[in-house]
C-alpha cells in the first residue's frame, strides 16, 4: 500500500523579470477573466488544511468557499494535506475524521455533540474511539466533478479519480480510480516509470524549470522528466 513521503519544498531563487512566466502561486484568482478558478494556498486559513503551490479549484458557485463547503466536518486535529499542482473539479469534498459516529454499541446516534448530560455521560467514549488520522494527497493528483474522500484516505502522486467517485482506500501513485467505492481503473504507468516520476518530482522543480520543460512535463516521456531532473542534481528518493 502506497505510503506518504512528503519532501522538502524547494525554494526557487530565479526571480522573475520582464513578462510573466507563469502564474503567481499566491494570487487567488489566477485567471482573471473567470473568478471560478482559485489557486487554494493563497486562500485557506485553516491551519488544518495545508495545500501546495498551483494547486486549483474550479467551481462556478462558490470557488472561495473551499473552505467552508468542501471541507466537511474539521472538528478534531486531523488535517487535509494536498501537495502541489493538484487540479479539484467542482462538488469534491473531503470528509474529516469528526464525521466518524461510534459503532461500539447498539445506537450510532452523536449524544455527545449535543452538550450537557448526554455529553458528560459519553465524552469518554468519544475521546477515545480511534482516529483515521490525516488525509493525505499527494502531487499532481485530478480529482473529477463531485469526487467524495473519506476520512484518512491517502492518495499518491499522479492520481486520477474519476467524476462521481467515493474514495474509501488509499489510492496508489499513478493510478486512475473510479466508481463507488473507487477502484482501481488502471495504473498509468508500469511500475519502473512510476519509480521514475517519483524519483525526478518535477512539481518540486523551481518554477522556471517547470515553465522550460512544460511541453516534457505534459506530453513526454517518464524518462524524458527523469533526464531533466538528473540533468538539475534534482533527482529525490522516490
């Protein structure tokens, strides 16, 4: 089962001059023309949602309540982690560990949210009901319109869950997902290719690397990235 390995942001030391070469991870609106697209870094607040640069949502309703609508149910530690150019169609939520009910006895009914008695009388039990833990995305994952992620769920880089998916087990590198409960469509790549996008992360790659090769990045070869990445000294433990 594919396991998180998040790595060291790297800081890109070419400033820009003259004509934009690519977007500014920190504006919120991209685009300007069409406020439906939000680059989330620049407008989370929640220390317990942590996104990656150039990662993007799209909805034509409500694109900056991202927050507020498709992060359900934040109420314990647990955090949302989304690595970088991470592309979110509209209706995608993520489901937090506070959604959990008990399931230890007869009643799944939440007592313990309503206060009082009902909560001096059960708060034990729901402290100490085990955690799924975070939520956890990788890089360069595309998740389709009204995706739902469950609560704990890893999902490694590269990933495409499909439109209507219902996310309830990790999901490997490179893999496209679909259905509910989401499963494994195909992977994309074989395994030796996996190993090398992992290894040449191009979405670590300073931005001006990325704006040079992103006709590679889009429609080469994993061999192709993995030479630039070798050609950088930016090649990284996959």
């Amino acid at each position: 089962m594919w396991q998180d390995r998040r790595r060291p942001t790297l800081v890109d030391t070419n400033a820009q001059e003259g004509p934009m070469l690519s977007p500014d991870p920190l504006t919120i609106h991209p685009l300007a023309a069409h406020p439906r697209v939000v680059f989330l870094k620049p407008l989370v607040s929640s220390p317990k949602i942590i996104v990656g640069e150039y990662t993007y949502y799209d909805d034509p309703d409500a694109a900056t309540r991202f927050e507020q609508r498709n992060v359900l149910y934040a109420y314990g530690p647990e955090r949302l982690v989304i690595g970088r150019y991470c592309a979110i169609a509209a209706g995608t939520r993520f489901l937090m560990a506070a959604a959990e009910h008990p399931m230890l006895g007869a009643s799944t009914f939440p007592f313990t949210m309503f206060g009082g008695e009902w909560a001096e009388r059960t708060l034990d039990i729901v402290t100490a009901m085990p955690s799924r833990g975070d939520t956890v995305v990788g890089h360069d994952v595309w998740f389709g319109h009204q995706v739902t992620v469950m609560p704990g769920v890893r999902i490694g880089d590269g990933a495409v869950v499909a439109a209507g998916s219902v996310v309830t087990a990790d999901v490997p590198p490179y893999t496209i997902v679909g259905g509910n409960p989401a499963r494994t469509i195909r992977q994309r790549y074989d395994d030796a290719d996996v190993e090398r996008l992992r290894r040449a992360a191009w979405w670590d790659w300073p931005a001006a690397l990325v704006t040079e090769h992103v006709r590679v990045i889009i429609a080469g070869t994993p061999a192709d990235i993995e030479r630039i990445a070798v050609e950088h000294n930016l090649e990284q433990d996959a």
